[in-house]
C-alpha cells in the first residue's frame, strides 16, 4: 500500500508531501490544477522514462518519494528484490525515490540503495497499478489475461508447469542422444578402421617408455662391443697380457732362489696375474650382461616406430593409444546400442508429453469453466455502469502446438462488443476512453478476490458521465476498496462523496510564478469541495444540502 508521497521541484509542484490511507483515497480539483502531475511523479518513482522537462523551471533537479508499507511481505516481490542483491526486513516499509537532473540523467534507489529504472518497473509492477483512458498496460495487455482468468478461477496451472519441463527434458536428452548417434554413424567407416588399426597394435601404458628404455641399453651395448673385444685380446688373449705374465711367472719359478730380489719379482708378477684374472673376470661379465640379440633391437625399434607414428597419426601422446582404443570402442558400441537407446529415450519422450497434454487439457476445462463466471460476473457490472448494450466475453482458444507451454495450451483474452450485432474484439480496439476505464473497473470488480497490485489509480474513470452512473462508479470504487486500496482521480461528486480520504488540488500565482499544491481536506472542507463540484464557481445553500445528503448516502 502507497503510504507517502513526496515531491519536489516537479514541474508546478515545489514540495509536496502526501500522507495516504487504506480504503478509497480521491483526488480532485478544478480542471488545470495539475491533477495529472501527481500521477507523472508516482510513475517516474516507479520505473516511468525521465524527462527532464519534469524539473521545475530554476530546479536543479526533480526528486519523487514513494513509501510504501510492508510490500516485501508479497513473494513476488521479495524474490524480485532478492535477486537484485536488495535486504528488506520484515516490518520495514519499502522506499523507493527518484531523481532526474534539469541537465538530463537520472538516479533511482530502493531503499537508500541505488537501484535500476528498470528495477523500479519491475517492482511497480507489484506495488501500483495505474488505470486511465489512454492505459495500454494491465488488464488491457492480453499477454496478462491467462494469468488473471487462472487466479480467478483458482485454476492449477503449477501441475502442468512441471509436466512441461519434464517433457522439455525428455525431449531435449532425446535430441542429444540423437545427435550423438547420427555424429558416430558419421564416422563409423573411419572407427571401425581405426579400431581395427589399434586393436592390432594392442598398444599399452607406459610401454613407449620402456621399448625407448631398452632401445638406448641395446645401442650403448653396441658401441662398446668392439673395445670389449679388443680387451678381450689384450689381456686374455694367447698373446695377451696375462699370458705374457705367467710365462714371465714360470721363468722367475726357475730362477727366484738365486736372489731375494727375484723373490720379490715373482711375488710381484702373481700379484699382477691375479688383478689380471679379476679383470678378466669382470670384463666376461661386462660382456654377458652387455650381449643382445640384434634381432630384438630390431624389433624394439619397430614397434618403437609404429607406437609413435600411430600417436602421430591420431595427435595423442603414445602413452594415451591405449585409452583412445577404448573410446573409439565405446562409440563404436554407442552406435551399435544407439537404436535401443534411442527407442527407450523416445518412449520416455511420448509418456512425458501424455502427461502434459493431460495436465494441459484438465486446465483448460478449468478455465473454460472460470470464463463463464468471469463473464457472468463482468456481466453484471456492465448496466449499472451504463454499458447495458455491451457484451463481454473471456476467449480461450486452443494455440499451435509450437506455442504451447509451461502456461498450457490455451490463448486468453478479453473481448467485448459495446453494440447489439457488433462483432467482438478487444478492448483497446472497440471501447472508447470513457467505456475502457468503465470495462477495467467492471473487470477489477470481479476480480478484486484475486488481488493484483496493492495500489489501484484510476484516473478521470468517470469522464463524461454523471448521475446514476457516477453514483454506481463510486459504489464499485468503494466496494473494490474494501480489498485494496484506490486512489481516484475524479470530477464527480457521487464518486467523491465515497472516498475514505479526499486530497484537494489547487493552482495558485503570485503574478510571477505559478505553483500547484495539494491540501487533505477535513470533513468541512470536504463538503464544500463536493458542493463547489455539485455547483460550480458559486456554492449554494442547495449544493452544499446536495453534498450532505451524498455524503451520508455514502
């Protein structure tokens, strides 16, 4: 509910500040008194285009306040205001202000927290509905009429929601699995190749390394073999060292008595001959652990070769053929089982879309069923508001099947025919501006149960009408008030003589500047402001009896 309003330096307005009730509030004031400035500060508070042709002349700025009590308690707009990153405690009013600079730019905030025009729009969405002659928003957007039939009807729609995402699912896992089966047919002659090629190859993890391993062993053992041969004649040849050593030992044998010195010779000689004979000894084993096969190396570099090139040839580290084996096998097996898969994951894909199209149907027997009360219900407004020669009438009509969805399978709008024999069609299109603001709150009598946003306006609902017809807009205005409240802007007594608050809007100047200003009447002045309406420039004894009398009817 709009608590407050304040204003400053908004075109004629200088400051302003309006204190609002619950229950039926109306604004009214000689014609040119800036009624409809009011109005342009409430929306450009919510979200409406700044323009800086707003400013007062000699303003620096335009700045509009709106409080409002407690709308954070709807879970729309707690959602709204979570998702935007907005930390409103329970209990605390929603203050959303705007201002626009005579050099042109704007600033919004919620809260004291700067917050997007488009932010603003979306929570007016919630807080404030705004009905006049020239309204192409609310209740004549057909996009929102579904939406409105369902809540007056109570009408399940949350049942058929989910049964569109699960077939939404269904069918979106169906594609891919479509799209992967045809993608691997695609290139099934080039798997079955590759397949083929690798399960020959039979390559494994880690066996490049180990083939490169031995390769290197194999081609050190190669380098050193002729040196080990020449070794090999050098000390254990017939003419080798060693042999050469024990013919010496065996001379010195005959001769190592004739001097200690050739004693010692021969010690020496024996000691040679056994390094020598360990020598030989190791380089035997040097040789047996150094020996190959060349046919072996040979092999090893072959399949060395072929390990690499296949890496290659697929652009895969050798060490990963071995996996991409297995994931080309598994694709190959997807095609292979894609067709029963495929057949599951269809069956899935019609059982979903049973569901659906069950949900989809009770819905729209539901709403079927709510348009005829809501047509009935519209229908007993219309005479009373003088449009007895209208019909209207809520259409739901199948959509294509492409159309369909989380909303269900129906298209809803609302239709009238303000003449006998006159073809329906909606109300932007037929009504005229006093018989549209008279549908719309024909329509929002008979939906008012169902809520919408916590503040009504209606401005200049009663337009040329008058009497019994102004007497039966202020009735209904009253009525709806009772469940939310109204602010309405009026210049007709029965229709004021109902409000619950009545705000005066004048037009003064001082010869220099000209001002519009806004005053909350007391019971006095409020009968004085319903005779100078009832009467005109001079108010009678018998308009200000007239005023009474509405005012105590009301």
């Amino acid at each position: 509910m709009l608590t407050a309003l304040a204003i400053r330096d908004v075109v004629l307005i200088e400051a302003l500040e309006l204190e609002f009730g619950d229950g039926l509030g109306v604004l009214t004031g000689e014609t040119g008194a800036g009624k409809s400035i009011l109005l342009d500060a409430l929306g450009l508070a919510l979200g409406d285009r700044a323009d800086s042709g707003l400013v007062r002349r000699g303003a620096a700025q335009a700045v509009v306040t709106a409080s409002f009590d407690t709308p954070h308690a709807d879970g729309a707009i707690a959602a709204l205001l979570s998702d935007n990153g907005f930390d409103v405690d329970p209990g605390e009013p929603l203050i959303v202000r705007r201002i626009v600079k005579a050099d042109g730019g704007s600033r919004g905030f919620v809260n004291d927290q700067p917050a997007s025009a488009g932010l603003l729009r979306d929570l007016a969405q919630h807080l404030v509905e705004v009905h006049g002659q020239h309204d192409d928003r609310g209740l004549l957007a057909p996009a929102g009429h579904r939406a409105l039939l369902d809540a007056f009807g109570r009408c399940r729609a949350g049942g058929v929601a989910a049964a569109h995402r699960a077939w939404r699912e269904a069918d979106d896992a169906l594609a891919a699995a479509r799209e992967q089966v045809e993608a691997a047919a695609r290139d099934r002659d080039y798997l079955d190749h590759a397949v083929a090629e690798l399960k020959q190859l039979a390559p494994e993890p880690g066996e490049e390394e180990t083939l490169a391993d031995r390769r290197r062993a194999m081609q050190r053992a190669e380098k050193v073999a002729d040196d080990l041969a020449a070794l090999d004649t050098w000390l254990g040849g017939s003419d080798g060292g060693l042999a050469q050593l024990r013919q010496a030992a065996r001379a010195l044998e005959r001769i190592a008595d004739a001097h200690p010195a050739l004693a010692e010779a021969l010690a020496a000689v024996d000691r040679a001959i056994d390094e020598g004979s360990l020598a030989e000894d190791s380089l035997v084993a040097a040789r047996h652990a150094l020996a190959f096969d060349p046919r072996t190396l040979e092999e090893d570099e072959t399949r060395l070769f072929d390990l690499r090139a296949m890496a290659r040839k697929h652009r895969v580290q050798p060490d990963d053929l071995a996996q991409l084996a297995a994931d080309m096998a598994a694709r190959l097996a997807t095609i292979e089982a894609g067709e029963e898969g495929l057949a599951a994951l269809t069956a899935q894909v019609a059982q979903t879309r049973a569901a659906y199209e069950a949900a989809a149907d009770a819905l729209s027997a539901e709403r079927h069923a709510a348009a005829a009360r809501l047509d009935t219900a519209v229908a007993g407004e219309l005479a009373p508001l003088k449009l007895d020669s209208a019909r209207f009438r809520t259409v739901v009509a199948p959509l294509s099947e492409e159309q369909w969805g989380a909303g269900g399978k129906d298209r809803v709008e609302f239709e009238i025919s303000t003449n006998p024999g006159a073809p329906f069609a909606g109300l932007t299109r037929i009504a005229s501006g006093g018989e549209l603001s008279r549908f719309i709150l024909a329509l929002k009598v008979a939906l008012a149960e169902e809520g919408g946003a916590a503040t009504m306006v209606f401005d200049e609902i009663d337009r040329g009408v008058g009497g019994a017809v102004a007497s039966a807009i202020g009735e209904r205005l009253a009525r709806l008030a009772e469940r939310t409240q109204v602010l309405v802007v009026t210049h007709s007594p029965q229709v004021a003589a109902r409000g619950r608050g009545h705000f005066y809007i004048a037009k003064s100047s001082d010869g220099t500047v000209t001002r519009t200003g806004v005053h909350a009447l007391d019971e006095g002045e409020r009968r004085e402001e319903i005779a100078r309406m009832l009467s005109g420039a001079t108010i009678t004894d018998e308009a200000r009896a007239q005023a009474e009398r509405l005012l105590e009817a009301a």
